[in-house]
C-alpha cells in the first residue's frame, strides 16, 4: 500500500496538470478567435470610413470647383472666349458632382445623402444663376440672383460637413474657417 499512494497523487496530479493545460489552451484558442472577429470587424469599419471619407472629400472637391468657376461667370455680361472655356470646365465639375454625389448614395449614410443631396441641388442653383441665357425677372439680377444661391450653398455645405463629421466620428465642433464667399471679379 505504501507504493500505491504516491502513484495515485502522481496520477491525480497529471490528471489535473494535463486538464488545466487542456482549459487554457482553449481559453487562449478562445481569445485568439474572439481577438480575429474583433480585427476584422474593427478593419470593415475603417474601410467604410475611408471610402466615406474619400466620397465626402470629393464632393467638396468638387463645391470648390463650382464655387471658383461660376464667380467669374456671373459677374460676366457677355460670353467670350474665357467665358467658353470656363463653361467647359463648369459643365466638367457638373459631371463630377454627379459622380460624387453617386458615390454617397453607395456610402450612406441617409443623413449625408440628404445633406450631399441639398449641397448639390444648391451647386445646380448657383450654376443657373450664372448661365448667360438665363432669364431674370422684373427686379433680378444675375449678381443678386447667384448671391443668394451662394447663401443657400453656404447653408447646404456647412449642413453637410456636419453630417459627414458626426458620421466619420468627429465632434460636432464647427471648424475655424469662416465659409467662402463669392469670388466674383470686378
């Protein structure tokens, strides 16, 4: 009998050492695995947040392309040949402005693409208002007509800057820079 107790406590204790290296392997597979989900969802959201980002950043991108072609434009009463080429390219940020307003309906949020949706329908105003076709009425002018639709595109811009901070995970804290004003010539 002497013999057989120190075997049995040398077997209990392999039996023990080995199911608590059993438990902590699994524990550690455990945290191995949660860890992975944890990465890969943490690496899906950065990917959403940087093409939300790279989508928002075109779309005022392409706000200051408006905002510098069409001040000169509505300041102009005839149409030259600077005038031609400044529609072109006006005519150019048009069609990136549809891009970039598309590439926001695919990144969402809805509260962005309504904000994108009223910068854009203010982008199309203030490009109406510098048209030279443009009819006036009793009162208007071209000036005063592609003033206010600067006031309303100040409006949408800082609505969707909002937007887009608060969904990229920024403050809501406005920034320092005052919004832009019309670049109109003399």
């Amino acid at each position: 009998m002497d013999v057989w107790v120190p075997a049995l406590f040398g077997l209990l204790g392999a039996v023990l050492g080995a199911t608590g290296a059993m438990w902590s392997a699994k524990r550690t597979t455990d945290a191995a695995i949660s860890s992975a989900f944890h990465q890969r969802d943490f690496d899906q959201e950065r990917w959403v947040r940087d093409r939300r980002e790279a989508a928002y950043t075109a779309l005022l991108s392409v706000d200051h392309k408006v905002w510098e072609l069409t001040g000169p434009l509505a300041s102009e009463e005839g149409a030259d040949e600077d005038s031609s080429a400044l529609w072109r390219r006006a005519d150019e940020a048009g069609s990136e402005l549809e891009l970039a307003l598309t590439r926001i309906r695919l990144t969402g949020p809805p509260d962005v693409e309504a904000a994108a949706n009223e910068l854009y329908l203010a982008l199309g105003e203030m490009l109406e208002a510098a048209r030279p076709a443009r009819d006036f009425g009793l009162g208007e002018t071209r000036i005063a007509t592609y003033v206010g639709a600067l006031g309303y595109r100040s409006e949408a811009q800082q609505a969707f800057q909002r937007a887009a901070r608060l969904t990229l995970g920024f403050s809501d804290q406005p920034g320092t820079g005052q919004p832009m004003t019309a670049p109109l010539s003399t």
